[in-house]
C-alpha cells in the first residue's frame, strides 16, 4: 500500500506509519473494516491485472499480514482475474506477528523485530502459511508463497532456519502442495 491511499486520511502519521495493523486498530474495527473494504475494492482492480498481463508480465506478488481476515478479495484476485488474464499469484507473508523487521509493512506493535523472539510468533506465521496453501491448493494461478518478507539482521538465524524447514513439511507433507516457496536470506 502507498502513501497516497486515502486509507491513510485522517490517521496520525505516528499510527499510519506503523502500517495496516495498527492503523486498523486506530480506526476501531467496524469503521476500520468499511474503510479497508473500500480500499480493497478500489486500490487494486481487475483493469490492473488486465494492464499487468497486456504488458507482458505474468506475476504479481501479493503482500498480507498475519491479521489477514476472510480472504475474499484475496480468493477473487487468485480464482477470477488471475485465471481470466493468465498471470499466476506468489503470496507475500509480510506481516508476522512480533514483525519479522520493524518495518511499516510488518506492522509492527512495539518498536523492533521480535518474531523470533517467542515461539507462539513463529507457530502463529505457520499457521498462516499452511492455512494459504491448503486455501489455494488446487488453484490453477496460485504459484506459491515468500514465507516471511525481508527478516531483520536482528532475527534469530536459528528459529528462521528451523521455521523454513518446519513450514517446508507443513506444506510438503501436511497440505500436499509443491508450490514455490520462497525463502530470505
């Protein structure tokens, strides 16, 4: 999402900066909900997949966060537009709870990564990941999922080896699914 979404309009710029998450909280979850059902609608179009696929691409990346809920224009962007102008769908997990970075698009609660830092965090993302791969396991545009954007230098490189590895058989052996899944360094 962009600066330039009016879903940023009347949220302080020390809550709108903290990403999704927060700014969903600020707003209160029935006034939250309308405004992101809005944005949803209207951000992102069938026309743009229409465009991406007229240009000569084939993939589009999708960004979400753990708080991820109902997954209807999600389900409409990988069954509908995707089949309709053949390009496939790679799932970004961009928000895991703790934030995986600090960054905005993790949204993160308090200041800093602490993903790796509590293991209800890390089962949490795997649920997630899991939960994406069965959703989406026979569908034709769905190609995979990147299981945790951009993890911060501060992140434990041993609970992220472990979680790769662990979400790789939840996915493999559990869901029954060879999607890509996509790993950071």
């Amino acid at each position: 999402m962009t600066w330039d979404s009016p879903i940023w309009s009347g949220v302080p710029a020390n809550v709108s900066g903290q990403g999704e998450y927060q700014t969903m909280m600020y707003r209160g979850a029935e006034a939250g909900q309308a405004a992101f059902d809005v944005h949803r609608r209207t951000w992102i179009t069938e026309g743009h997949i229409e465009h991406i696929a007229a240009s000569g691409l084939n993939l589009v990346r999708v960004p979400v966060g753990y708080w991820i809920q109902g997954c209807n224009y999600l389900d409409t962007l990988v069954r509908e537009w995707a089949v309709q102008h053949n390009v496939a769908v790679l799932i970004s997990i961009h928000g895991a709870p703790g934030s995986q970075n600090g960054a905005d698009n993790s949204a993160p609660a308090t200041p800093g990564a602490h993903w790796s830092d509590s293991d209800e965090n890390v089962a949490a993302t795997r649920r997630l990941v899991t939960f994406l791969a069965a959703r989406y396991l026979h569908d034709d545009a769905f190609l995979g999922i990147s299981l945790l954007n951009e993890p911060a230098g501060g992140t434990d490189v041993n609970v992220l080896t472990q979680y790769y590895d662990n979400v790789y058989n939840d996915v493999r052996s559990g869901v029954g699914s060879d999607c890509i899944l996509v790993t950071a360094p």
